[in-house]
C-alpha cells in the first residue's frame, strides 16, 4: 500500500457547484414549504365549512323546538306568544 489520503475517493466540488447545491437545497425547501401551508389552509377552510353546516343544521333543530314550544304554551295555557 501506497502513502494515499482519505480524501482520493471523494469528488471536489468547485465554488460554483456548492453554491449550486446550496440554492437548489434552499428551492426545494422552499417549495416543500409552499406545499405544505397550501394543503393546510385547503384543509382548514374544508373543516370550517363542515362546522358552518352543522351549525346551520342546529339552528333548524332549534327553530323546529321554538314552534314546537310556541305550540303547546298556546294550547296548555290559551297564550299567544307572538
């Protein structure tokens, strides 16, 4: 065996190319985080659509009740509520 080094093996990068993996790593980064918030905010706005639903949904029990109530107040007690 010959006097090598550790370091044959592995390629040098030039100035240029480092700085090349260096913004290409910092683009995907990027990209991944524009995808992500994008997905979030899809999700989110799908969730509070579900929950307006289901409050509409709960203001049309409550009205049922509220008649249903009105209802029998006349005809137990002979009031008209309004």
């Amino acid at each position: 065996m010959g006097a090598s080094t550790e370091n044959e093996s592995v390629p040098t990068l030039t100035e240029p190319q480092t700085w090349t993996l260096i913004i290409s790593a910092i683009a995907v980064v990027i990209a991944m985080m524009t995808l992500i918030s994008t997905l979030f905010v899809r999700i989110i706005k799908t969730e509070i659509g579900g929950v307006t639903a289901q409050l509409g949904a709960l203001n049309t029990k409550i009205e049922g009740l509220d008649r249903d109530v009105q209802a029998l107040v006349k005809r137990n007690f002979g009031l008209d509520r309004g």
